[in-house]
C-alpha cells in the first residue's frame, strides 16, 4: 500500500520548507511497503551545522502550520543529524557529511520515489528528487 495523502502533503511540505533554506538533494521515499512504523522519509542536507538548524526549524514551523507536531526529535544538540518523527513521516536532515557516510538513500534505493513540488526540486545541487 502506497504512502497515506496525508504523509504525502507532509512531506512535499516539509520539502518546500527545506528547500527555502537551501537544503540540498531532497529526496522523499515511500516506505510504506517496508515498515509499519512510518509511511515516508525525507531526506535532505545542509552543509553546516547553523544551517541544518534552519532547515529543521523552518520544517517544524510549516510542518505545524498543516496541524504536525513531531513526536519525537534527536540530534538537535549536536546539529550533524536531526531525526523529526511525525509518525506518519520522518525528516532527516543530515549534516554533509553523515549524508555521504550513512547514504540512506542507498539503504531504500528499492522503495518508490515521492514526486516533490517544482520548489522543492531546484535545489541548490540541481538534484531533482522523484523525477
């Protein structure tokens, strides 16, 4: 079964958030068909730590503004890694560097690709994510 609509406007939105703090290489994976804890991830990066922190806060901010309060949040203090839980979605913002080194992407690289907004796809890399 496909990601829910619901986890689907969380994570466009998110993604439009991310992007206009200039994350970079924002990729959405529907999860679904693989866990039962979540329906959906996105992914992005910011290449230090002040800007990780801005991207989480603008996700949180919009995120909030569909009616999603997170859960739960781990590594904020440290800034590399920051893991929201929306339940039906889960953001990672990774530092540069853990991005490269952990390669998520690589990990659900089996699962589909969520289509993201235009905004959210002309990232700073020009990566085009669920094209």
């Amino acid at each position: 079964m496909p990601a829910s609509p619901r986890a689907v406007e969380l994570i466009r939105a998110a993604a439009v958030a991310a992007a206009d703090k200039l994350a970079d290489e924002l990729v959405a994976v529907d999860v679904s068909d693989q866990l039962v804890i979540t329906d959906a991830f996105l992914l992005c990066s910011g290449t230090n730590d002040r800007q990780v922190a801005a991207i989480v806060d603008a996700v949180q901010e919009e995120l909030l503004k569909h009616g999603a309060k997170p859960v739960r949040r781990e590594g904020e203090r440290e800034g590399r890694w920051v893991l929201l839980d929306y339940l039906d979605v889960i953001v990672h913002v990774q530092h540069a560097e853990e991005r490269v080194y952990y390669a998520l992407e690589r990990l659900w690289r089996d699962c589909p690709l969520i289509e993201l907004p235009e905004e959210a796809r002309q990232g700073r890399s020009g990566v085009s994510a669920g094209s």
